[in-house]
C-alpha cells in the first residue's frame, strides 16, 4: 500500500513538474467588438446579415426608413427652384433698368449736347458782329482818307457816297445781328432753364433706377440668405438619410444580430456585434516576477487548448502589457500557486480560423 501511494506522489510531482515546463500563464482568447447602433430613428426597412457572416467595412448591410426624410429633401429641391427662378426675374429686372438707366444717360447727353449747339450759335453771332464792327471801322477811316482826296480834288465825291452806303448797309447788319443775338439769348437763358429742368428730371429717372435697383439687390440677397438656409437644411436630412444607412465600421464577423426587418429602431439601439477576427487576442495573466521577462512586440508561443487533449500551436505577440496589477480572476491559474495580484497582457494572435472567442490557452514564454 505504502509502495502505491509513494508511486502516486512521484507521478503526482513529475506531473507538477511538467506542467512548469508547458507554460507559464493561461487566459482565453478574446477579439476587438464593436457593437453597432441605429445611428437615426425608423422602422429598418432591410438588415441582410445573419451571424457568422463576413462582412467588409463601409459597405451597406441594410437602411432605415427615408421616406419622410426624401419628401423633405424634395420639397427644399422645389423651394430651391422657386428662388432661382425669382432671382432669374430679378436679374432680368436689373438688366431692364440699366438699359433704361443707359438710355437715360444718352438722353441726358443729348439734352447737353443741344444746350452746347445754342451756345455755340451765340458765340459764332458775336464773332459776325466783331467782324461788321471791324469793316464798320476800316470802312471809316476810308471815308476819312477819301474825304480829303475829295477836298484836293484827287477823287470824286462819289467814292465818298458809296463808302457811307456800304457803312450805312454794314451798320444795319450790325442792327439785325445784335438783335438776333438779343433775342437768341433771351431764347437760349428760356431753353437753358428748359434743358436744366430736363436734366433734373433725367436724373431723377437715374436716381429711381438706382433706388429700384438697390430695391433688387437687396431682395437677391434675401434670396441668396433662404438658399443658404435650405442648403444647411439638405444638409441635415443628407446627414440623416446617410446615418439611415447601416454599416460596419470595421471588416469582420457577426458575432450577434439584435435586431430584425421591420421592428422600429430608434438611436442609440443597438443593432448587431462585429469584430475583426482575422487576429484574435490571448487574454493571459502574469505573475509580478515574470514581467521582467516580458516586452511589448516579444514573441511568445500560445497553445490553444480545445480540451480532451487537443492542442493547437501558434506564435504570438505581446501586444498590450497592463501597468495595474488584479487580484487572480477565480477561472486563471497561474504558474506560482501562490501569487494573489497578476499583470493582464494581450497576446496578438494570427487566427488561422481555429481560434474561437473564449477558448481557452496557454503561453511558454519563449
């Protein structure tokens, strides 16, 4: 009997002895969920997946009722075309007026240009009436010289007639050009005052067309402040309409579906749970004094244990090392029996499509 149990301690120790040498910490492999909300409100309309199924990042998986959020978007579309179409009338308007503002201007030029004509007809009358002054006056020292010849008998008292009746003739002219010219001014100061009045009155004409003008400008840029408007609103129910779409964020596997065609989301709710399981994470627990053997990036072996003595081998990589210690979870053991406070580190692990979330596993550091 004493020889039984002493042969039961030896293969209890060597037993002991050899689990020492297979690893040095155990945990449970573990992956990076992401659990997926309604990012808006409505009934899901359509929400293809079923768990287990891969599914690539950014890529529609289902939607949400829009049908309210595109009547909206359609009635801002037709707001949108009203406006354009009243700033189209508006700028035809606008261009109306400077056409009229145009033609008044020419009209104001041509006011001028007339006041200028009568001005200048006055001026080219003085220079006549200069002109008769001057043959008036060679016209009388002629006279003079003549006057003397006749009295030394050196020419006949007939030049001296026909030079008074070309002064007498050049006299009346004088007569008829200043009263022409009295009477130009008399009519150009009455036209004068016509033509200023008609200026005034253009320009009165211009100052309405600015001031319709400005009138438009004012109303465009109103327009342009409710397009703005409508422009922030499509906006909104753009953002709306998108986060009626759903998607993963990341390339993975369902790993549980919440919710199905045709219940009534609302924000916030949770819709399905997705994680990349291309490479999954050893959970493992070490002891204080084996950190020291331990650095970020190390590679270490794993042996993912499928129970009954089935084992798989894989290498991985310390990913994470925690820089708080715990108290031993209850389902962890631990290389040291006796160790109460561990270190948590992740193990990145390359999933060859064997590896299960929660299986356990073992680490040799190596």
């Amino acid at each position: 009997m004493k020889k039984i149990i002493f042969i039961m301690a030896l293969a209890a120790i060597a037993t002991a002895c050899s689990n020492d040498n297979e690893w040095d910490a155990t945990g449970t492999f573990e992956a990076t969920e992401v659990v997926v909300s309604a990012k808006g409100s409505g009934e899901i309309k359509s929400l293809s997946i079923e768990e287990g199924q891969e599914v690539e990042a950014d890529v529609q998986l289902g939607y949400l009722d829009m049908a309210q959020l595109e009547i909206q978007k359609a009635q801002f579309d037709a707001n949108q075309l009203n406006l354009d179409a009243t700033k189209a009338g508006l700028d035809a308007n606008s261009a109306q007026l400077d056409a009229n503002k145009k033609q008044m201007s020419s009209s104001r030029e041509q006011i001028g240009a007339n006041q200028t004509s009568n001005i200048d007809r006055t001026l080219d009358l003085e220079k006549q009436v200069a002109s008769i002054k001057q043959q008036i006056a060679n016209l009388q020292k002629e006279k003079a010289r003549f006057a003397r010849m006749v009295k030394d008998n050196a020419a006949a008292p007939k030049q001296v007639d026909d030079i008074n009746y070309q002064i007498l003739v050049l006299e009346k002219q004088l007569g008829a050009t200043q009263d022409q010219i009295a009477s130009n001014n008399k009519s150009i100061s009455s036209q004068s005052k016509g033509f200023d009045a008609q200026k005034k009155g253009v320009d009165a004409q211009i100052e309405g067309v600015d001031a319709q003008k400005r009138g438009i400008d004012a109303q465009k840029r109103g327009i342009d402040a409710q397009k703005r408007g409508i422009d922030a609103q499509k906006a909104l129910v753009d953002n709306q309409m998108q986060n009626a779409i759903i998607t993963s964020p990341v390339k993975g596997t369902i790993l549980t579906k919440y919710a199905q065609r045709g219940e009534f989301a609302t924000t916030g709710k949770p819709l399905f749970k997705v994680a990349d399981m291309s490479t999954v994470y050893l959970r493992a627990y070490f002891t204080s004094d084996q950190l020291s053997d331990l650095k970020l990036g190390q590679q270490v072996k794993v042996i993912a244990d499928y129970g009954g003595g089935k084992t798989r081998d894989y290498t991985g990589k310390v990913s994470w090392i925690s820089s708080q210690s715990e108290f031993t979870p209850k389902t962890i053991q631990t290389k040291d029996s006796r160790a109460n406070l561990v270190y948590a580190v992740k193990i990145a692990v390359k999933n060859d499509g064997y590896l299960k979330l929660g299986l356990a596993g073992n680490v040799k550091i190596k």
